[in-house]
C-alpha cells in the first residue's frame, strides 16, 4: 500500500463531469491498451464510437475521475 501510495504521490486528480469528446477517445484508448495486455483472453467490447455515444445520450450521467502527471 505504502508502494502504491507513493507511485500516486505526483498525480492530480480531477472530476470532469460532461466529459467532452477528447477526454473519452482518451479513455477508449487507455481501456483499448489495458484489453491489450491480455492476450487473446483481452476482448474489446466497446469501441470508440461507443463511447462517443455514451458522452451525446448520457454526458450529463458520466463523471470521470482524471488522474494528470504534471
């Protein structure tokens, strides 16, 4: 735990509620490269235009927790 916590030690985090269309391809891609690391047991469910799609219907519903280096 004390490990993890000083890995964070430099982060910013931030809530960005409505997040715009940036913010989600961001979030596609880092979801995409975590489902990467898997292998062919790492599926990719969704897509980019998914998430694109979920910021137009529920933008006013999604709260995304950013954490920023620097």
């Amino acid at each position: 735990i004390l490990r993890d916590r000083r890995s964070l030690a430099g982060l910013k985090l931030g809530v960005e509620p409505n997040p715009s269309p940036d913010v989600l391809r961001t979030i596609h891609a880092l979801y995409a490269r975590q489902a990467d690391k898997f292998g062919p047991w790492g599926n990719r469910y969704w897509n980019e235009a998914f998430f694109l799609w979920l910021g137009e219907h529920f933008g006013d519903r999604l709260v995304p927790v950013i954490a920023r280096d620097g």
